[in-house]
C-alpha cells in the first residue's frame, strides 16, 4: 500500500491553556501519511479515548509523564486497525490499542515504546470496551482499588465520579469482592444507573444533595476504602467520615484541573492522623506488567453477565476540542470515547 496516498487530519498543541482548553489551543493539520521503512507499521485509528488527564499533559512542569509540547500531535490513546506494515510484530488487518494521539493515521515503529501497541481482539469485547474496561480506565479502577484500597468483604467503599470510566470499574470491582459500595455522582440518572444497572447498594448525588448526609445515610458503619476521583470539597467531606485505618486512593482530582487558582488541598487530613489512616497516590502504568490479570478477571465477568462497561461515544475527530470538554462538566455519561473512524 502507498501510504503517502493516505492524508492524515491531526490536532496538535497550539499553546498551554489557561483555565478551560479552547478552540485556539489547538491546530488542526491534514498532511499526507509518510513512507514507512523496515519495522514500521501505518495505524488507521477508529476512536479514541479521551481522558481528564489529557488536561494535565497540556501543562508546562514535572508530573509522572513529560508534557505535551507545543506543535506536538496530541496525546491519546486509540484503537485501530493496521493497514501497512513492513514488521513482523503486526500484519495488516490486526486490530491494535496504543497511544495513537488525536489524528486519523499514526506511522512508525512497531515496537515505538510510547505508543506501546499491542493486540486486540474485537470477538472478545467491542472496540470501545477496549478503551474503557478493558483498556487503561479499567486497569486504574481494578488495580488502583486492589492494590492501593485493599478493601475486603463487608467493608464499606466509597467511589466518587462513580459513573464514569474509572469509577464504575472500582465500584462493580468492588461488589465482587463483596464489600458494600457507595458511589458519589452528579445527577439522579447518573445514580439510578450506578445503583440499578452496576449494582451498587447506593449513590449520593452531589449536585441536589449534601454529601455529608449521604454519607451518613448510606455508611452507617463508616468509610473503610474511599477511591478518589474528584478532589475538592469532596474529598474533604469523606475525610470525616473514615473508620479506624481506612485507606484512601488518591485516583485523579477533576474538580481541580481547570483552576486558575491553586489546587485545594484536604482541610480535614487530620483525620488520618486521628484514625491511623492512609492516602496514597496511584498511577495506572505501574501496573502495566499485570493489565493481562485485569482484563481476564473483567473480561470474565463481563461473560457471566456480572459486569457492565458504557461508553458515551461522540462522532468526529473535528469535534475533539469540545468533546474534550464534556469531562469537565460531567456531560460524558461513561467512558468518553471520539469515534474517528469507521473500521
Ligand atoms: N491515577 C491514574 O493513573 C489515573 C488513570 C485514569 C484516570 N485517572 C483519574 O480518574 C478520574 C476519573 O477519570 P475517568 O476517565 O474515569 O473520567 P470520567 O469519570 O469518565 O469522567 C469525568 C467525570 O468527572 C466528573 N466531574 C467533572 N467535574 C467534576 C467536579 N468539579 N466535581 C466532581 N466531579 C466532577 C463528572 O461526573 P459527574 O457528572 O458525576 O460530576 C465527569 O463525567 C480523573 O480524575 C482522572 O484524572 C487517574
């Protein structure tokens, strides 16, 4: 196959936004696919997943990955299928996730370590699955509450952002070990859906109610695990709700990645001191070498019917920097994935 014949649309970063990402961050390029030499593989990317920590990546600093640069293609995960290769690692028509970046073809090495791709198999699980349950959302849910929450039967977890990609993971993660669950979300559809479709024993919803009564309510025994999403006031109100050694997943902190003031921090982290507790931080990638173990026992459940994944798909690589932003104000209802392609 020519691959110059392919023209590639991208989005790369125009500048570091200051609050809110807007239009004008970005810059929209269509060049022509290059050649690919010995080794190289051209990838045609079907969607894309997008993720509230693409928000931190497009700020300067040190964080656990370097950042975007400016004039470089965005960041992303992606799935997609192979349609040129000159490497032995993929042959045309294998279906693939990888980091991809926001554009319409990726060209390169087949074992290039960022973009790190590997093999899917779309008979197992929809594409879009692949993003969420089965991909990086669902490893940071599964491993993040194992590893870090540590929570056993009959504990009570907390999880805030609850239906959303990570947090409807740990929250039905957490129902299989048998621990009573209590998600934290926006909205009465987004509650009904985590308590009547995921299974759990209840949901607060934060934007009509005050968390500190659903807290109350809902965790008659105290807060053993809570995985936190959110940051904020949020975090702050579920610190006083904590039992006696009660581990605390410090996830992602949303409500914090478009400040244009300082992060705020927990007032009430006395509260760790007073019952022997912890907070740590998790990142996903640390467990790269496990992700097999996460999607097999999903994946399983998934088949027993015991395990649901929902994904929201938005159409169109044009609409990236908008969709983007439907993370930040809880408009995706699931994992937030951007159809770029059909396959
Ligand atoms: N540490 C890691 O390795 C790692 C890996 C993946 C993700 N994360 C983090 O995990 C968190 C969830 O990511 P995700 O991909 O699963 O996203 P998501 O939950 O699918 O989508 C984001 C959701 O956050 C909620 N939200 C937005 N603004 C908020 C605010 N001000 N206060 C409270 N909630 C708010 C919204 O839900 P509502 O409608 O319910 O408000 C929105 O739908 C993020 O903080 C992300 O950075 C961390």
């Amino acid at each position: 196959m020519t691959t110059t014949a392919l023209m590639n649309q991208q989005f790369r970063l125009a500048a570091r936004p200051v609050g809110m990402p807007k239009r004008s961050d970005w810059e929209e390029i269509t060049e022509a696919v290059r050649e690919i030499g010995d080794g190289e593989i051209v990838v045609k990317v079907l969607y894309l997943s997008l993720d509230p920590a693409m928000r931190g990546w497009m700020n300067e600093g040190k964080s656990y990955i370097r950042p975007v640069a400016i004039g470089e293609t965005m960041r992303a995960a992606g799935v997609g299928v192979v349609v040129a290769s000159q490497s032995d690692k993929f042959a045309v028509g294998d279906t693939v996730s990888g980091a991809t970046g926001v554009q319409q073809y990726w060209a390169g090495a087949a074992d290039d370590k960022h973009a790190n791709f590997y093999k899917i198999f779309p008979a197992m699980a929809p594409l879009t699955t692949w993003l969420n349950t089965l991909g990086m959302p669902g490893m940071t849910g599964y491993f993040g509450l194992i590893e870090s929450g540590q929570p056993k039967a009959g504990e009570t977890v907390v999880v805030s952002g609850a239906a959303g990609a990570v947090g409807m993971t740990v929250g039905q993660v957490a129902k299989q070990l048998g621990c009573r669950v209590v998600g934290i979300a926006g909205g009465k559809e987004k509650c009904d859906f985590v308590v009547n479709e995921l299974g759990f024993d209840a949901c607060i919803d934060y934007k009509n109610s005050a968390v500190k009564d659903g807290l109350k309510e809902h965790c008659p025994n105290g807060v053993d695990v809570y995985f936190d999403n959110v940051g904020g006031d949020i975090l702050d109100t579920v610190l006083t709700r904590i039992n006696l050694r009660a581990r605390i997943v410090i996830c992602g902190a949303i409500s914090q990645y478009n400040n244009t003031t300082p992060v705020k921090g927990p007032a009430n982290y006395l509260s760790l001191l007073v019952n022997r507790a912890r907070m740590e931080g998790i990142v996903v990638f640390d467990y790269a070498d496990r992700y097999h173990q996460g999607v097999a026992a999903m994946a399983k459940w998934m088949q027993e019917g015991t395990f649901k994944s929902r994904e929201d798909v938005v159409d169109g690589l044009d609409n990236f920097p908008e969709a983007l932003l439907m993370l930040f104000e809880g408009k995706n209802f699931g994992k937030l994935v951007l159809k770029v392609a059909d396959a």
